[in-house]
C-alpha cells in the first residue's frame, strides 16, 4: 500500500554553516528541492552560493534549523558552540558529518520533503537520530529478518556507486549460503527488501551483523564488528594515503582481500610503516571484478571489430590530494590534445570516459582548476558530433569492445582495458621521469611498460592514435604479466566464499598473511 502523503509542514528557518566545498555540495541540494537558506560563517563575506551570509553574532535571530556542513569534527564542534553562545540551542544544531549523510538527506526529501520537513522541525541529537526516525519502518523490518543464520552486511559507500561492482557476482553467491543485508547510502534498487539506506555514520554504529563486507577499504562499520574490505583496484595509487592509512585502522579484527601481488606488497608496507594495533589480515584474494568482466566479455564481444574510436579515461581529478604531484595527472593537458585529435584525424571519434565519483561531483561546480577544465571538457564533447561520454559507473565493457585506443594518465582502468582487450593503453604524463622519482616505490608507475605505452607530448600521442587507427600498434599486453600478477585469475570469487567461511568459524588460514605475527618479530 502506498503511505498518504505527509501533511503541508512549513519549513524552518534553514541556515548553512559553513561555506567549504561540503556547504557548496549541500546548498545545491536544497536548491533543488525548493529550499532557502541563509549562511553562517565566520570568513565569508557578503554572499555565499546567493545567499546573505552571517557570522555567528550578526545572526538575525537564534531561531531555525543550522545544518552544520563541516566535514572535520573539531571545526563542526567549534561553529557549535559559537552558535549556542549566540543563543542557538544545541538541538537545532544538525551536524551532517560527511557527503554520505549530505546523500542520504537528498533521497530523504526526494522520498518525502514534508516528512523530512516536520522531523527536522523536532529537537534532534545528531543526524543518526533524524535518520532513525525518518527510517523506523525499514529498521523494524531489518530487526525482523534475523533468522538464526549468519548475517553479513555488505556495505557500500559514496556517490561512485560503492565500488559494488568490483565483487563481480560474489553478493548473489552469497545470498545462496547466508542472511544478506545490503547498507547504502544511495539506494539503486527501491524493489530488494535486502536493500537499506543508511549514511555513513548509521552504518558505523550499526553492529548487528556477523561479519561487513565492504567493496572497498572504508570507515563504514563498528570498531568491534569483524570486517573484510576488498581492495578495489590491482594497483592502489595512493594519492590519499592519509585517509586510507586511517581506514585500514577502523576495524579491531580487518581482513582486506588483495587483488594482486603488488598490492599485497603495498598493505604489508603500510602495516609496518604505522606499526598498526589493529589485527590486520591480508588474504591473497584476487579481483572478482576482473574474473565477471572476463566472463562477460569473452561472452558478448569477444568478436566484435574495434572501431576508429578512442577513450579518454582520467584519474579521479575533481579533489586534491595531499601527496599529488601535476604528473600525475592529464585533465589540464586534455582540453588540448583531445581537440588536436579530433581534428587531425577527421574520422576519429572519441569516448570520454571521467571516474565515476568525477562525473557525481560535475553538479557541484567545485573551484578546483582540474575540476572545472573537467568540466569544460564535458560541456565540450556534450556538442561534438564525434564524442560521448560514457557515464556508466557500473560498466565499462560495451565502450571498451568499440575502442582502439585507451589514453589515460594514472588511472588503473588501463589494466583492465589491457586484460580484457587485449590492446595496449596510452598513459600520458607531462614528465614520466619526475612521475618515477615522486613515486618510487609504487608499483604501478614501475609496472606500465608491461602492459601500456608511455608519451610525454601531443606529438607522441598523435603517433600513437595514427597507429592505433592503421591497426599497427602493438597488441601484445602482457598476458603472462597479468597471470603472475593477480591472484587466483578467474576464480577468485571461489576463493572468496572459501574465505569467508573461514573467518566465521574463526580458522587460520595457512595461505594469509597475518600482521600480528610480523608484528611480534619486530617487537
């Protein structure tokens, strides 16, 4: 039966503390449901996104709903408490935390504003307590299918879809030998009563399960609740290092399947650099991505003729990283050679292809300079006849089976074009020289030869995409590299589920790694 309508609730007086990049991602958010704000900040002036900015004592009355969109806590505690010495009662403070509950606050008034409304009207302790409310029904039914058997939450966080394809088809496996329960934050699939949305802060505090499954190494469970992270790429290119340091750290008892010997060398690194507390487990796992993408794609184009087609598939360009270098990147350099392309080779098409958390944040209008020439590369090819733009999160196989050429810079899609195709990829670099000696002990800037081709110019790119198009570029992608470097290709879902069983009954496993054992040596 469909629910009636929440009654006509009018709104508070909304105001938006802060006025970073969160504030920005937010404020567009109630625009979008009709909703006006005024701003609280002690550095900007004048106006923020249009609208009235307010330090905390020029505020016009202490009255409304202050939606707190600050993503470090002691900043947030910090504008809560100027704002309750101006008079503000701490209950009409709403801290969101983070982008996930910003996400989940936008499904929530897409679902019912005026439920949404009148609830936010209401003296609130945090945003977990405004979720619950707005929720109670579909936490009543997650408590009433507890049915004696092993319950796992697989978890999935953030606005490029939680990485939830990189299991490839171990979640339905899993629905065959236990209790699934699936925890988002953007909810794709209304229809699966398995499906809860739930943003970042609910699913840390919420512990009845037996295990989490996690797509990628996120903070996204409670400390004390047994947790296997997939890591969801062969080479992690650590330009956030600090936050993954912090995440590989969230869990007392972690188990993180390893895709790739590389990446195995890289975790037991960072456990020795930091020395870690936690008991860390590192499982020579494989990449159930990969081993689903193989399947599919040898089933649906392993026949199919390229054509004189090209993608453009950029790193994840729209944030700053704190240990970024410029060679690391392509996107400035991309307004450029991707016109001269098209130009030079009149029968060239072209697939831009952004990361998928990219394409979510384009609607944001952030100020940094990759971003907004990502953006102008979008509105560019949005009105080429030759170009598309290939926004599909969930696959890439359909532009891969069309296209000669991959040109990237350092994203690790190259691998997977390389081992589903075929085909050799292009990584440009301004100067792959300073790339090697900022990174030195990163094995996928060491690794590139092996599978892909490397160019400093438009020139030398040029050559490539002439020889891409005359079917003359080198085919030969490495296919014994990628046999000696991932693990268990082609059946590491298999091994998944065998891993699994093995952490609920609490056995060692022979074949891991376990941290606490390196540990004591070092000690």
């Amino acid at each position: 039966m469909t629910p009636a309508p929440s009654p006509h609730v009018e709104e508070p007086g909304i105001y938006l503390v802060g006025a970073g990049s969160f504030a920005r991602k937010l404020a567009v958010i109630l625009r979008k449901f009709g909703m006006g704000f005024s701003v609280v900040d002690e550095v900007a002036k004048g106006q923020f996104e249009g609208a009235v900015v307010y330090s905390s004592t020029s505020l016009p009355s202490p009255h409304g709903l202050f939606l707190i969109a600050i993503s470090m806590p002691e900043y947030a505690q910090a504008a809560i408490a100027r704002l309750v010495a101006a008079g503000v009662p701490e209950t009409r403070c709403l801290p969101l935390g983070s982008d996930s509950a910003a996400i989940v606050l936008e499904q929530m008034l897409a679902e019912d504003k005026m439920r949404a409304l009148k609830l936010l009207a209401e003296p609130l302790t945090d945003f977990v307590d405004f979720e619950r409310r707005f929720f109670a029904e579909a936490y009543q039914c997650l408590d009433a299918r507890r049915d004696g058997s092993a319950v796992i939450g697989l978890y999935a966080l953030g606005r490029g879809g939680g990485y939830i394809e990189h299991l490839g088809a171990l979640p339905q496996s899993l629905q065959n030998h236990y209790q699934l329960n699936w925890f988002t934050d953007l909810l794709t699939d209304k229809s699966n009563e398995a499906f809860f949305l739930m943003s970042q802060s609910a699913m840390q505090r919420y512990s009845d399960v037996d295990l989490v499954i996690s797509a990628h190494v996120f903070d996204c469970s409670p400390r004390q609740t047994p947790k296997l992270s997939f890591v969801h790429m062969v080479y992690d290119f650590l330009l956030f290092s600090d936050q993954t340091y912090q995440h590989l750290q969230a869990s007392d008892l972690h188990y993180v399947f390893v895709p790739s010997l590389a990446s195995m060398k890289m975790h037991q690194n960072i456990c020795r650099e930091l020395n870690l507390n936690e008991q860390v487990v590192l499982i020579p796992g494989g990449y159930p991505k990969h081993d689903a993408n193989l399947r599919q794609y040898k089933a649906l184009y392993e026949n199919a003729v390229p054509e004189d087609l090209i993608i453009y598939a950029p790193t994840l360009s729209s944030l700053p990283a704190k240990n970024e270098c410029d060679e690391s990147y392509s996107i400035l350099e991309a307004e450029v050679f991707l016109k001269e392309l098209l130009a030079t080779h009149p029968q060239l098409k072209l697939i831009i292809r952004p990361h998928p958390e990219d394409m979510a944040l384009v609607q944001f209008s952030l100020a940094h300079p990759r971003a907004e020439a990502l953006r102008r590369i979008l509105h560019w090819a949005a009105g080429h006849p030759r170009c598309e733009i290939d926004d599909d999160k969930r696959s890439y196989l359909a532009s891969f089976s069309r296209a000669k050429l991959l040109i990237t810079d350092t994203a690790s899609v190259a691998f997977s074009f390389a081992l589903l195709t075929g085909r050799r990829p292009v990584f440009f670099s301004g100067n792959h020289q300073t790339l090697c000696e900022r990174y030195p002990d990163n094995q996928f800037i060491t690794d590139r030869p092996y599978f892909g081709d490397c160019v400093e110019s438009a020139a030398e790119l040029n050559e490539r995409v002439e020889l891409a198009l005359n079917n003359k570029m080198n085919t030969s992608a490495g296919q014994a590299f990628f046999q000696r470097t991932l693990y268990n290709l082609g059946r590491s879902e298999e091994y998944a589920l065998e891993a699994i069983r093995y952490i609920l009954a609490g056995e060692r496993h022979p074949d891991w790694w376990y941290w606490q054992d390196h540990r004591r040596e070092s000690e």
